[in-house]
C-alpha cells in the first residue's frame, strides 16, 4: 500500500491545530490509508509545532507513520500529495481579507516555487490563508510544472455556511439541499447562489422570498468570516479545518451524486469570467479531476454579482502581478 504525504503550512496555528489531528485520524484519506505528515511553519513557532507533533504521537493514530516537524519549504514539500497552504496572518475585528494581501502575498510566491521543486507532480493544493483566491494564484503562478488545475482556494466554508442558513429557514436539513453554488471570491463580493438549488427536491428560490435571499442570506453569508471574529475575537478554525477536509475528500474521491461542490479554480472562462483568476465555480469531481457545470441559466441579479467578484479578483490580481 502506498503512503500519503500530506503537507500542512501553519500547523502551529488555529486551523493547522484542528488539520492535523483529523487528517491523522484518517478523516480525509479513510483509515486505512497510511500518511507521513510534514508541518511547516515558522522558526518563531517551531517550538509550538513540536508540542503539536509530540500531541499527534501521543494520540497513537494507526494510520499516521511519520511526522515531520520543519520551517524549510522544501523539506515540508517533498514528495508531497495533498497540501493544505494555511500558514498566514488572519485578519482582526474592522479588517477586509484583501488588507492581507500585501502581507501575506510573499509567502505563496516562496511555497509555490517550492512546491514545484518538491512536490509530486499529481499534487493537490488548497489554499486556505487568506486572501485565499489571489494566494492560489500566486502559488499557481509559481509552480509552472504543475497542472494548474491542481490549485485551488478553498470556498467550501462559504459553502457549507450557505447550506447551514438556507437549512434553518427552510427547516429541513443540511443534507436535503443540493446544487447551492458560491460563486468568486472568498470575500464579502463572493454570490451565494439558491437559484439552482433544491431543498427536498423542490426549488429552494419558491421556499423564499427574493427580499429574504438578497437581503438576508446572502449578506449573512458574506460577512459569517467577520461574524465569527466579532463574536471570537479570532477567526474561524474548527470549521474552516472541517470545510478543509470536506474539499479535499470531494476532490480526491468524488463529489455527492445529483449534486455539485463550489471550488475556486483557475477560471477557463466559462461564464464570461476572466481567464486564469481563481473563481469560484460549481463543480463536480470525479476520479482525482473536477469538472464546471455547465450552461446554468443565470438572470440579470446573478449575472451582476458574479461581475462584481470578478472585478475584486482582477483588481487582486494588477495588485501581486510582480509575484506572477
Ligand atoms: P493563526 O495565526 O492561528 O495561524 C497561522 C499560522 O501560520 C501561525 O502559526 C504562523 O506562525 C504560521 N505562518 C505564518 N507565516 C508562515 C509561513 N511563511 N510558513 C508557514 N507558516 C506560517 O491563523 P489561523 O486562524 O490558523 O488562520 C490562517 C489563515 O487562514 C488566515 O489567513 C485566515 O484568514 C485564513 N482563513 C481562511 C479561511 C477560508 O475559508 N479560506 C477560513 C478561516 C481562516
Ligand atoms: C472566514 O471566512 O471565516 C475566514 O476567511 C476568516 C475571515 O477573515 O473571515
């Protein structure tokens, strides 16, 4: 049986804290995977990151064979198979996530050129530190021997939260609802979209009212990161690890049939969206790949929302492009 190397960057932080111990478990790969674990963060939190690693020791996991304790790039990414690119600042109370651009642009550069040193070439990365989208394409843009269909930001949270909102007020569960999409950026210009959605296989837009969708569930969506900081004084972790492991199963093992994922991936300009930005689309994966959905009819509201995450991401975009 092969082993798995599974790279997290961060691992001393909030969300790496949570990555690990699930990932170890096997709640990613199933537990008869065998994975050898590499922690990347920095010297200043080496110390941190050894604790973690002598806590993921002490769990005994069956399926865990090594981990690796580094803050050298490329030692984090050898031979690596899946990587979690979450090391980076979160934003505080007032803050935007693209105020961290500049901040935590130069990090995706260095890991990205490492990962195509290092990495296997079949690698998957999801990038998590925020801002996630323009962070995956700096990584993309750094590791030009790797299929860019192999990076992704990770829009599963906004997913998941999407699906947990319109559950509430449709009283029925999460698992009832189907073909939700999030479109664009992870940021308060992303559209959470209900208009192809079904909830117990009637069409969840005939369950609302347009003013609850335009004026509620889509604003709630948007702002849950900054909703979650008020009310934590620190940024979602547990379920943005869990969020984290959700994409990254989907995308190794397949998408739920009947139904679609949303995923930022290097846009090929399906929808009229600007090729080469990291979009969130609605896809569907199957044997290690995803594909886009096609041909969704979009009306004039959804067409002006998915121009104006666009617009954010090609502003991003002009703003890194010496890291490109
Ligand atoms: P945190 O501050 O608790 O942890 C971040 C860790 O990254 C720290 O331990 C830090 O030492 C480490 N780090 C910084 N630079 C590094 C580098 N160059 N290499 C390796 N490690 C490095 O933060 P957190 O709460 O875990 O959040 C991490 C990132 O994830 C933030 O940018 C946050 O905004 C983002 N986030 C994204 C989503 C999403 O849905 N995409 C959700 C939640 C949080
Ligand atoms: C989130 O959506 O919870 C994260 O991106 C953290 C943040 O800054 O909102």
């Amino acid at each position: 049986m092969s082993i798995k190397t599974i790279t997290i960057t961060g691992a001393a932080g909030q969300i790496g804290y949570q990555l690990a111990f699930r990932i170890a478990s096997g709640q990613l790969l199933g537990p008869r995977e065998k994975i050898n674990l590499k922690l990347l963060e920095i010297p200043v939190a080496l110390d941190a990151l050894n604790g973690v690693a002598m806590e993921l020791d002490d769990c005994a996991f069956p399926c865990l064979e090594t981990v690796t304790v580094t803050d050298n790039a490329s030692v984090a990414f050898q031979d690596c198979n899946y990587a979690f690119l979450v090391g980076a600042k979160p934003r505080g109370p007032g803050m935007e996530r693209s105020d961290l651009l500049i901040e935590n642009a130069g990090i995706f550069s260095v890991q990205g050129t490492a990962i195509n040193a290092n990495a296997n070439r079949n690698v998957k990365v999801l990038v998590i530190g925020n801002p996630a989208n323009t962070n995956a394409l700096i990584t993309m843009s750094n590791a030009p021997d790797i299929d860019p269909k192999s990076f992704s930001a990770m829009m599963r949270l906004d997913h998941n939260r999407a699906l947990a909102q319109l559950s509430t007020k449709t009283d029925s569960h999460v698992t009832s609802i189907k073909k939700l999409t999030i479109w664009g950026n992870h940021s308060t210009t992303q559209y959470p979209d209900i208009h192809h959605a079904t909830v117990k296989d009637q069409q969840a837009i005939d369950l609302v009212s347009l003013d609850w969708m335009k004026n509620t569930f889509i604003p709630n969506v948007q702002q849950r990161g900054a909703k979650i900081i008020q009310a934590r004084g620190l940024s979602s972790a547990a379920s943005a690890a869990s969020a984290a492991i959700d994409q990254l199963r989907d995308w190794t093992f397949g998408s739920a049939e009947n139904d679609w994922i949303s995923m930022a991936i290097p846009s090929d300009g399906s929808y009229g969206i600007s090729e080469g930005i990291i979009y969130s689309f609605p896809v569907i994966c199957s044997e290690e790949n995803y594909e886009i959905v096609q041909e969704l009819e979009m009306n004039e509201l959804s067409e002006s929302y998915l121009k104006a995450s666009e617009a954010e991401l090609l502003i991003e975009r002009k703003t890194v492009e010496h890291l490109l």
